[in-house]
C-alpha cells in the first residue's frame, strides 16, 4: 500500500458551526484545512522561526504570545466562511487572518470546533461521510 495518499492535506472539510449550549447547527458553515496543510505549515514554521528569535536573544514567550500563536494558528485552518444570515458584533465578518485571530480569541468556542476539525485526520481522507462539529 502507498502510504503517499492516505490525507489529503489539501482536501478541505465542511464544518458546520454549533452552538455552544444546544449543538445545533446555527448556519455558519467553514471549509477548514487540515493542520498539516501547507499554508497551516507555513504558521506554524513563522512560529518556530520567531521562538527561537526570542530564545536566542534571551526572551520567553508570554502566555499572551502563545495565545496570539493559537489563534493565528486556528485562523489558518479557515479556508472560507459563510455566515448565513449570522452576524458578529452586528455585522457579517468578511474573512481575513486579523478577522478570523479576533474572533477566534474572543469565541473560544468557535475556537475549539476550528481546531477539533482541523486536528481530525478522518476529515481529510476523502473517504470521510461525516461533515460537522461534532466528529
């Protein structure tokens, strides 16, 4: 067996937002890339790049550093968005990375589901039946 293309990491997932409480679609869908996709390797690699930057001029990393790191991260699994008829602090977001970071880190919630189906390797196999949240 060829190993090769088992994950497709540039296949992307549909990921139908779920509200916090009652996990019912609320009508916001996301095509999320996989957390090995170039453009999540290219995040993480600027990360690295920039820790050692620190590390070599004798600085640490703050928590408020590593959170900034997880929400730029998350943000690069959102390929696209559609709000439906949703709306965030009164408007519908338009997608960009400084977009999706302040959202994600005001929206734990939202943050956890971006990252549990990006995380998800089922999700990426093109075999997968399963589109939502909740695999």
């Amino acid at each position: 067996m060829d190993i090769s293309n088992i994950i497709n990491y540039e296949q992307l997932y549909t990921l139908d937002v779920l509200h916090p409480v009652t996990e019912k679609p609320l009508g916001i869908t996301m095509q999320i890339r996989s957390e090995g996709s170039p453009a999540a390797k290219e995040v993480q690699r600027q990360h690295t790049s920039k820790n050692v930057e620190r590390a070599v001029k004798g600085k640490t990393r703050t928590g408020a550093d590593i959170e900034q790191e997880n929400a730029e991260l998350a943000a690069s699994y959102i390929a696209s968005w559609d709000w439906g008829t949703n709306t965030y602090e009164g408007s519908k977001p338009e997608l960009s990375m400084d977009t999706a970071i302040r959202i994600l880190k005001k929206e734990d919630w939202l943050y956890q589901q971006v990252m549990k189906a990006a995380r998800n390797l089922e999700n990426f196999t093109g075999t997968s039946v399963k589109d939502s949240a909740a695999t």
